[in-house]
C-alpha cells in the first residue's frame, strides 16, 4: 500500500477515535465511529484476497447495522426526552437499543458471531488493530452511560465470558483462538463497567497491553495455526519461552500481570452482593486458561518432526522490528506487583 495512503487511514482511524473521545452530542460520537469503521476498511481488504474481501465485506455490514441502531436510538431518545446529550441518556428502550448496538460493534455475545469470522480473513497486523484499537471509541461510550437497571449489562458481560470460554476449546486457527479471547476480556470489562467505571479502564488498558505482544509474537513466527507454533523455538528461542508466560497472564494466571484485573474485578462483584455472577465469571476463565494452556504446550513442549519444504529457520538472519514487542511483554508479564499505583492512576 502507498505509504501516503497508509498516513491518511490511520489517521484517520486515530481521528474517528478521539472524536468520539471528545464529543458529548451522539451525532458526533455517530460520526467517529463511522470514520474509524470506514478508515479500516482499506487495511482489511489491501490484500485482494478473497478471504480479505470477505471479511471486509462481513465487517461492514455489521458494522453499518450497529450504527443504523445507534443512530436509531439517539434519535429515539431526542425524540422522548429532547436530549442529544450522551451522558444525560435516561429512557430505558433507547439506552437498552444503545447497549445492544454497542455490544454488536464491540462484538459481545451473543451478537459476537461475525467477530472470529472477520478476525480469521485478516492478517495479523490489521487483526491486532481490530482487536485492540477499535475497542477504544466503543467503550468510552459505554462507560459514559449509566442504567438504572444493571441486568443486561450482566447478562452481556457473564454471555460473553462463557462463550469466549467455550467457542475458543475446538480451535486450531490462532485468530479465531484470540477472537474468543477478545469475547471473553470483553465480557469481563461490560461486568464491572457499571459498577466501577475506573476499573473497566484499567482492564481494558491491560487488555491492550496483553493482547498486542501475542499478536506480534505470532507475527515474529509467521504463525496462524496451531501446528505452526511447533517450529517458534528455530525462529525466535528467547521469545519462544517467554511467550507461555504471556498466553498465561492473558489467561489470567497470578502471579502474571493478567491475573490484577479478574482479581479485582471479582472482588468488586462480590462487594455489589453478585456472588454468583463472580463464580460464573471465575469458572469462564478457567475455560479460556485451558486454551491458553494448550496453545504453550504446542509452542514450548512440542517440535515439528521436520522442517517446512524450502525452509530453514535457524539459518535465516532476522533483523525485525522488535522494541514495541519487548515492551509490551514487559508490561504483560510484570505489572501485578504495581497493581495499587496503577488503580490510583485510573481513578478520578
């Protein structure tokens, strides 16, 4: 791709972003989150592969019916109560259609189907923007409401955790394993959202800085099965067995930084008398722990019996990009200890 090209859409994917970062009026809130969608729609499709298009073609037609429902609502709700106001949303049927067309954008179960279909056509590198990036201008909608009933934002969040659980045990294709693993984080931020609008922060930062190092590690390994990891130690033996410790702390496993936010995330459930939705929740992450189990067994105890056809990993020179990648393994393995200063730091 042109690199003029290549500035001009990630600007403005950055500028959809911070529009709705900024805004207080749904109309502009509606249009940020129309420029990011449109703004990322050239980098899921630059390869011209059928499956590219595909996906592409899957992601805008969710997309567009997430913010026909959006705009649906706001208008529902200018219309009942005169507000355009985000924070002054009080009506539950349009709040309700909000929440509903959010979750559809942020791909929450059980409106999640289209998200490990789309993740699974895209490269590994519009995949990590998918997956981190444009999670950013939906949340910061959904932290700015405030329901008067809480139980479908528990109901969202507690679905999410258990299908992102469950749909990732049968996978071999690491971008439909990390696309459940986006349902459930997700699922855990919705649950706290709206009891604690600070905390749902910190883990949605620490999901960023888990879920980008495995993207790039699986970059680093060209790697888009799990047959594929069994030959990451010829590639890259230093990040080969540290990368069990970061499927891990994404798995939530103390003492890795990963286990900070399901910890306090179910000490806040259980100070709201939502004992049972935290044990639900703890039960969820053990599902997910055992495909990020599975996928350190194949990378770390595991071999190819021989090598790819033409290929001779150990003999190659590779010289890649790997600061941002040994920064955010960094964070992803050694923040647990930090876990006061980094809640102080969130909270208003």
């Amino acid at each position: 791709m042109n690199p003029y090209i290549l500035f001009g859409l990630l600007f403005t994917l950055g500028l959809g972003t911070t529009s709705v970062f900024a805004s207080s009026h749904w109309l502009l809130a509606w249009m940020g989150l129309e420029m990011s969608t449109l703004a990322i729609l050239p980098l899921m499709a630059q390869h011209h592969h059928p499956r590219a298009v595909e996906a592409s073609t899957k992601y805008f037609l969710t997309q567009a019916t997430a913010a026909a429902m959006l705009l649906f609502a706001t208008t529902t709700n200018a219309w009942l109560t005169g507000q355009w106001n985000i924070q002054e949303m009080s009506h539950p049927f349009p709040l309700t259609l909000v929440f509903l067309a959010l979750a559809l954008k942020l791909g929450l179960a059980p409106l999640h189907s289209w998200l490990p279909e789309v993740l699974q056509g895209l490269d590994l590198t519009t995949g990590a923007i998918l997956s981190t990036w444009q999670k950013l201008a939906p949340f910061a909608l959904i932290m700015q409401l405030h329901p008067t009933d809480p139980a479908l934002l528990i109901t969202l969040g507690l679905t999410s955790t258990l299908v992102g659980g469950w749909g990732g045990l049968n996978q071999t294709q690491l971008r439909k394993i990390l696309a459940y693993s986006s349902i459930a984080h997700l699922g855990w931020m919705v649950l706290v959202a709206q009891f604690c609008a600070p905390l749902t922060l910190l883990t949605l930062l620490l999901y960023l800085a888990l879920t980008l190092p495995t993207f790039l590690t699986f970059k680093l390994n060209n790697a888009t099965n799990i047959n594929t990891l069994a030959a990451a130690w010829t590639k890259a033996p230093l990040l080969t067995a540290l990368a069990p410790l970061l499927l891990l702390s994404l798995g939530g496993l103390p003492p890795l930084t990963g286990f900070m936010s399901k910890w306090l995330i179910l000490q806040e459930l259980t100070k709201q008398d939502l004992a049972a939705a935290a044990v639900i929740a703890a039960l969820s992450a053990l599902l997910s722990l055992y495909f990020y189990t599975r996928l350190s067994f194949a990378m770390t105890l595991t071999h190819t019996p021989n090598n790819p056809a033409g290929q001779a990993p150990w003999r190659l020179q590779l010289f890649p990009r790997t600061l941002p990648l040994a920064l955010s393994l960094t964070l992803a393995l050694f923040l647990l200890p930090l876990t006061p200063t980094l809640f102080t730091l969130v909270t208003p």
